[in-house]
C-alpha cells in the first residue's frame, strides 16, 4: 500500500490539512480509531504530509461504508 501511494503523491500539502479516511466495513470487530494512526505515519512517510501534529492536521475523521469504489 505505501509504494502505491508513494507513486500517487506529487508533493507535500503545504498548511494545515483536513484528513478523512474512508475505510471498508469488511471486519465485524475492526475499530476504525486502531486504522487511523498508522495511516496518518504513512502519509507522512510517503511524503504527503509534513508530519502528523497538531500544527499540519486541524482534523481527523473517518467513515466506514460496507464497498469503497
């Protein structure tokens, strides 16, 4: 997954940025909040973001929904 996105990323979001993760519903004991953390390390990682404080991200929030198209 970090390789692909890696490739998608053309350059870091400059300012402080809104984050919202769409995750699939496929698991009936996932908690979304376990899901949030290490792909907030992976943006940073790829380069997306600067870093993953307060100071880059204002918000972060995630919906499920049983297909993700």
């Amino acid at each position: 997954m970090g390789l692909l996105l890696k490739s998608q990323v053309t350059g870091r979001l400059s300012g402080r940025v809104d984050i919202l993760f769409r995750l699939e519903d496929t698991h009936p004991t996932r908690d979304a909040s376990n899901c949030i953390k290490p792909l907030e390390d992976l943006l940073v990682k790829v380069g997306a973001i600067h870093d993953d404080r307060s100071k880059f991200v204002r918000s972060v929030n995630s919906r499920t929904q049983s297909t993700i198209v």
